[in-house]
C-alpha cells in the first residue's frame, strides 16, 4: 500500500534544550515536590536518606542515596506497595534514572487507585 507524504502523520523532534530533564541531576526535587503537594509525610535521616508513606500506609517512597544496601544493589529510589486485596510488590530505580521519571511513575500510579 502506497501512501502519500501528506496522509502521513508529522513527526514530534522537540529541539534537543527542551530535553534536560533526560538525564539525572541526581536531585529528588521532584519526587519530594510531589510528595509535599500530597501532604505525604517526609522524614529525611541524618545519612541524608529520606522516606515517605502514603496517609493510607500502603505506598512507601525512599530516596537512598545514602543507602550502602541499595547502591550495592545500583538503587536510589525505592517505591513499596501493599495492595489491599493483592500481593505486595517493589519498584526500584537506579542512579541514573531522573527523578522526573520517577515523579511521573507515582503520578500514575496514585492516579489509578483502583489497579
């Protein structure tokens, strides 16, 4: 099947300064801004981890920057979650992922309550 030039969806290629957010800065900003603006409780410790649990106590968030255990295992994020009627499971992201990324994961998820 031939199809012309025109019928042909155009292709997105935003200019590459509009990219920065594709690499990590190594700042949980984003993550943590998201947190807050859930009224999420944040305790950071003095190694300069920080944690977060859902008001419900079934979603738990960690930065772990500091973590000798997560960065044997090439983590710094860590999410937890505890289905109320399913098996518990965790997602895990490594030193390079931006935090955006992971700011958009959790959006998603708190998005979709009922999954």
């Amino acid at each position: 099947m031939t199809v012309s030039a025109p019928l042909l969806p155009a292709v997105a290629r935003p200019a590459p300064e509009h990219r920065s957010w594709l690499s990590s800065d190594h700042c949980a900003g984003p993550v943590l801004d998201l947190l807050d603006g859930l009224g999420w409780p944040v305790v950071d410790t003095p190694e300069a981890n920080i944690h977060s649990t859902s008001p419900d106590g079934r979603v738990y968030v960690g930065w772990l920057p500091e973590d000798p255990d997560a960065w044997k295992r090439d983590i710094v994020w860590q999410v937890r979650v505890q289905p109320s009627d399913g098996a518990p499971w965790v997602q895990e992201f490594g030193p390079y992922t931006p935090s955006e990324a992971v700011a958009g994961f959790l959006t998603a998820l708190i998005a979709s309550p009922g999954r």
